[in-house]
C-alpha cells in the first residue's frame, strides 16, 4: 500500500521542481470574500492512521492543534483512519462539500485521489502531504527529513559503546534509503567505528514484527536501536532490553523513557499557519514546498531524554546550527558507498534530485537494497 511521501512520491516531485466529524457550512466565493468579512475559514485535515499512534499521525495532528492556536479565525475539522483507497475520495469529496476552504491530506497514497478531486472544486485549495501533483489549486509540502536524521545519529554515535546500532526500515525505497544514510552520516561525524545493522519489517506499522526484529538486532550486539516505522515498539522494546532508542516523527520519551535518546520529529504546525495565512489573505499559489531545518523547522531535532548530557547537546546543537548556516550538508563529499566506492567527491554534494532517487548505502551500513 502506498504510504506518505515514502513510496518515492518526491521523487519526482523534483522533476517538477525541475473528522471523525465533517461540519456543516457554506462555501464563500471567493478566499479573500472569506477573511475579509471575518467569517471563520474553513480547514480540513485527513489522516491514513489514527491520531493517538505517537508517530505520523500524531505528529501531523499536533500541528492541526498549532493551527487552531495561532489562528482564532480558523473552524477546523479532521477525519483519521482513512484508507489510501478510493474511499479517501469520497471523503476529500464530502469535505469540500461541507464549505471547506482548505484541505490537507497528510499521506502520499492520497495523491491521485486528491487530484481527482481537486478538478472538482476548483475554489477549494487542496494541500497534499510529500506527492508531486498539482494543478491551480493542488500544491505539495514536505520536509528535509534527513537533515533531522543527521542529527539524531549524532546522539546514536555518541551513546553506542558495542559500535553496532540497529535499524528497523519499512521498505528499501528512497526516502528510508536517503534516511538511514543521513542517519549513518551523523553517527560516524563523531564515531568513525559505527557500523549500522538494517533490518526491514515489510510494513510501517506491525508491532508483532517489530518487536521479534529489534530482539534480534539486540540479540546481534546493537545497543541503540532507531526506526522509520510508525509505531513506538521498537522504543519500547528497547526499554525492555536495557539499550537506548532513537525516536521519529515525534516526541516518544513517554512511551520508554529510560530508553529514548531523542529523535527528528516533524513540526507541521509553522508551515499550516503560512499556508492557510495565505490562502486567507489570496496570496497562495500552487507549489511544490521541500523545507528543512532553516526553513521553518519543518523538520529539527526533538527533545532529549534525561540520559543526555551538555556535551552531547551542544554538539548537536552547534551541528544544527551549521546546518541553518550552510556550513555543513549532510551529503557532502567525499562519501563512499557500501562497497568503498566513491560516491560524493571532496567539494561535491547531491543535488536534490539524487538525494530524492537515492538507492545506495553509504559506508558501514550493513543491508541491502531490494531492486
């Protein structure tokens, strides 16, 4: 099943770049009709999971909230648990019926649906979640992730004491890829001697698996554990067996505390507020947004857990802030892939389209790459 912006939807969003209740109400006009007379605006979001899943949804919900908080004027309803089926459809459909002015949907599998949608109502700004689709009124958004990863594998590197840390991935696609690489990066800028072990769980959220794959990388000397995965029981299980635990998506110190480091967690909520400021005032156009840490914190590091000490902290903190500056790319040669090979050459760096069709490890990464 298609999921998010992880099955390669931004991939070719650079060649381009080259509820649970719905409220009733009618639609205005015009987007500036609607502030201009103080009306509420109207904004919708759409999840593929639940909201309580302390991951994806979760995340993008918190900036749901964010929006509510920061913008008085806005009336915001939300519909989680959809499937990236036809039935998103019929949901997206119903929303804009309901006098929605705005509508996000926070999956990638939603992209063509959306899409279908869009040409209906061509007065309704639709916001998709990590695709490469638009049109007048459709535009896209997601984040540098792995600048988010970088830094939290810098928090790895520096509390592994057997060099091995583990990795539970979904799928070998080139967000996960791009991901664990930046991950790796990050480890070895202050532990050359990493070596991280990839496992694949075939699926973004099947606790069961997950737990029996992060036994076996604790089983095979890892120490920390760090996933692309939606749930928390690969923290949890961390917990379980005394080792430490990289978070994603959001703040997971509640779910195994003595065992979560930190993590990259998104922050949609920045981002929402322009966005739905701009439609509001008419200034919104079609896009396709990819932000990192310097943008809007889109995406950053998260916060520590109490394990973590100053020296840690600053570091991270001083390497994030040269990732604001430009001072440093986390693709910035000379890299060298799995084998030796040189990959990135010294004064090189990926460029984005590379970045976002990545499809080798980098070195010390110990898996594979299904093809």
């Amino acid at each position: 099943m298609l999921k998010k912006f992880r099955m390669g939807g931004l991939i070719l969003l650079c060649a381009a770049l080259i509820m649970s209740t719905l409220a009733a109400g009618c639609q205005s006009n015009t987007q500036k009709k609607s502030a201009s007379s103080g009306e509420k605006i109207k904004v919708a979001f759409v999840y593929e999971g639940p909201i309580s899943d302390v991951g994806w949804n979760f995340a993008q919900d918190q900036g749901r909230k964010y929006l509510i908080s920061h913008m008085p004027n806005v009336e915001v309803t939300y519909v989680d648990n959809v499937p990236e089926t036809a039935d998103s459809e019929k949901i997206f459909t119903q929303l804009a019926q309901k006098g929605n002015k705005i509508i996000f949907g926070t999956t990638y599998g939603y992209m063509d649906y959306m899409a279908n949608v869009a040409k209906k109502f061509p007065k309704v700004v639709f916001m998709h979640c990590s695709g490469y689709k638009t049109s007048n009124n459709l535009g896209t958004y997601f984040g540098r992730d792995y600048e988010g990863r970088y830094l939290s594998g810098i928090l790895a590197g520096k509390y592994t004491k057997s060099n091995i840390i583990g990795f539970l991935a979904p799928f070998s696609i080139p967000e996960v890829i791009r991901n664990i690489d930046a991950f790796t990066l990050g480890a070895q800028s202050v532990n050359p001697g990493v070596k991280v072990k990839v496992v694949y769980t075939n699926s973004w959220s099947d606790p069961a698996t997950e737990k029996t794959a992060a036994n076996s990388l604790v089983d095979a000397g890892a120490d920390v554990l760090a996933m692309h995965l939606d749930s928390t029981t690969v923290p949890q299980t961390a917990q379980e067996r005394g080792v430490y635990a990289i978070g994603f998506s959001s703040d997971m110190r509640s779910k195994a505390p003595k065992a979560v480091l930190g993590g990259a967690v998104w922050n949609w909520g920045p981002h929402y507020v322009k966005i739905v400021k701009s439609v509001a005032d008419g200034t919104w156009k079609s896009s396709q947004y990819w932000g990192g840490i310097k943008d809007d914190s889109i995406i950053d590091i998260g916060p520590y857990g109490n394990m973590v000490d100053s020296d840690a902290k600053s570091l991270v903190s001083k390497k994030r802030n040269d990732i604001i500056s430009g001072r440093l790319n986390v693709f910035a040669g000379p890299i060298y892939d799995q084998s030796g090979n040189l990959k990135v050459s010294q004064g090189q760096k990926l460029t984005d389209e590379q970045m976002l069709s990545l499809n080798w490890f980098v070195k010390g990464v110990e898996g594979t790459i299904s093809k």
